[in-house]
C-alpha cells in the first residue's frame, strides 16, 4: 500500500509512470462535416455490404446477451481465409488492443522492448504503461507507419531466428503491400503476426483485429485479455467482411492507383515521398516545417498529419482518399506553394 503523503493529491494514486509519460495523441476527430479527412488513414470506400446485413441481424434481443468471449465466428471466418487453424487466431478490439495484450502477458517492469524509430506512436505508450524500457533499433511495422515503407519477410524470418524473444510484426497496412509475414507463424514459434481490419475492410469504427501466432503463445495472450473484448456487432462485422475478400481487394487496388499519382504529384511539388506499400504517403521536405502548411490545409478544411517532433516536424502523412479528394488536397498545396 502507497504511504499515506502519496494520496494526498488525486493524482497520488496514479502510478508514477503513468503521471510522467506523454499519452498517446489520436489523429484529429472533426466535429461536423465539411472536412476532407487525409489524417488517420481510414479507407475512404464504404465495406462490403455484406457487413450492413450482419449489422442489421444482430439487432434482435439476444443484444441483452454477452457475447462471444472468444469471437469464434470470426476467428473461424479468419482461419478460414488466411488458411490457419482457429487456435492461431486470438481477435481484438483492433489491433491496438492486441499490442496491450502482447505487452500485459510479455514484460514485467524494467524489461527491454526493442523498436525501430520513428514508428507508430502508440509503441512509446504502451512500454511506458508497461514500465518497460524502449530500445530504439522487437516489434517491427510492416508496413511501417509513418513512412510507409516495408522491410522484406526474409528479414523478419532472419530477425526471427536471431533472437529469443516474441517478435511482433505489426501488419495494420499489409493489404495494401507487396508481400505478408503470415507464413512465418506456421515455421516460427517466436512469430506473432497482427491485422487490423481497419483499413483495407473499412471497419475503423467496428474495432476489430486479429492476432496469429503458435497456438502455445495464443492460449498465453487469451490469459490476459478483457473477458468479452469485442461486441456481437464487432464479430459480426468482422466474419462478414473477412467472407467477402473481392470487395476489400477492389477497393485496395483503387487505394494503389490513387497512391502512386498522389507520390508522383507531391514529387513534381517538391516533396521527398518515400516509397509507400500502405494507404498514406509521408511527403518531407527536409529541415522546412511544415506546420505552417498543416494549418493552412486545415483553414481549407482538409486534415493531414502532422507531428511536432524532432524526427518528423517537417513532414505530413497524407492519407490516400478518393481521386477527388486527392484531387482537392493537391489544388490545395499548389494555392499554398503560390
């Protein structure tokens, strides 16, 4: 028990590491409409329809029920298409929730969580919540976010075999990439692979994500995660999107179209624009902040990302959206550049 001089404020009964890290900062939620929104790198195409029907059937009165506390529909509809047995296959509350289950069953306080930077932010986060201890050089973002560029699997294979811990190969944008580190579950037992099906599905607003792994480790993570982590909606939502592949894919291949003419138009303005394998660009023009810009986009009512970091405050990552939308954003910066 905290001595009785810490709980003389509220915040005396906060964990000390908590109070001192930076929260996680989600890209900006306008409130009403009017907005282009090129900031959190949700999929502008609507999901398949067949997720409006598995919506609508579940409004019933078995809404008054729990539900499945293994979302077992949808982790059959994911084994059966990526090919894997259900016990693979943990589901989550978005694949940000399955990262917190990761750390709350794999770090004890002061362990080490090794990490290339700049990645995604929520990272930083949740070894802090941890209390552990970030090495900047295992979990790998493939696609990484916010470059949007990706490593070969054979590296993440090599990686694999060269140490002895978990390695996490965070595959959000993998859909919209070349290639996937699915198969290394089946070969490698220290191989956790996680999906989101926030942004090829379009389900940012079903939170659903999966985990696949060796069924020794699933059956750890199960251990330490919220008792009934996703809705019946969410399941639902979930096994039906993942039985209608062809929807995704379309939309993912118009994603790709419209992300190589959004590079090469951001190049003709100047920008440096790594190679993106995900459904967001980084465009940078190095060593020149680009608030300024960020804001100006904002007063024509169009979101990018910005980060007012060390690493990245002179760059925006730019989510790829309908043609017209892209279309917009570029009119936009031209005006701007004037």
């Amino acid at each position: 028990m905290r001595k009785r001089s810490d709980a003389s404020s509220p915040l005396g009964f906060i964990r000390p590491a908590v109070r001192v890290m930076a929260g996680y900062t989600p890209g900006e939620q306008p409130q009403g409409g009017g907005f282009i929104k090129l900031n959190t790198n949700e999929n502008p195409y609507a999901p398949s329809p067949r997720v409006r029907e598995a919506i609508a059937a579940c409004a019933t009165d078995e809404i008054r029920l729990y539900p499945d506390p293994m979302a077992d529909a949808l982790r059959d509809a994911a084994a059966a298409r990526y090919d894997l047995p259900r016990d693979h296959i943990l589901a989550g509350n978005g694949s940000d929730e399955l990262l917190a289950i990761v750390l709350r069953a794999c770090t004890d306080a002061g362990d080490r969580v090794a990490y290339p930077t700049p990645t995604y932010s929520l990272y930083d986060v949740l070894v802090a919540i941890a209390g552990a201890e970030p090495v900047r050089v295992t979990i790998v973002c493939n696609p990484n976010a916010p470059s949007g560029t990706a490593i070969a699997v054979d590296e993440i294979a090599e990686l694999s075999e060269q140490v002895a811990g978990l390695v996490v190969v965070d595959e959000a944008y993998v859909d919209f990439a070349d290639e996937s580190a699915l198969a290394l579950v089946r070969a490698r037992p220290n191989v956790l692979v996680l999906r989101s099906l926030s942004k090829s599905f379009s389900l940012a607003g079903m939170r659903v994500g999966l985990a696949f792994g060796a069924p020794a480790v699933i059956a750890e993570l199960c251990k330490v995660k919220d008792s009934y982590n996703l809705s019946r909606v969410s399941i639902a939502a979930g096994a039906a999107a993942l039985a209608d592949h062809e929807t995704m894919r379309a939309h993912v291949r118009q994603v790709r179209t419209t992300r190589a003419r959004l590079s090469g138009r951001l190049r003709d303005l100047g920008y440096e624009v790594p190679p993106s394998q995900a459904n967001f660009v980084l465009a940078r023009r190095p060593g020149c902040d680009q608030r300024g810009v960020y804001e100006a986009l904002k007063r024509r009512r169009i979101l990018v990302r910005y980060f007012a970091t060390p690493e990245l405050y002179d760059a925006l990552r730019i989510t790829v959206g309908t043609d017209a939308e892209v279309d917009a954003l570029l009119a936009a910066l031209e005006e701007i550049e004037k």
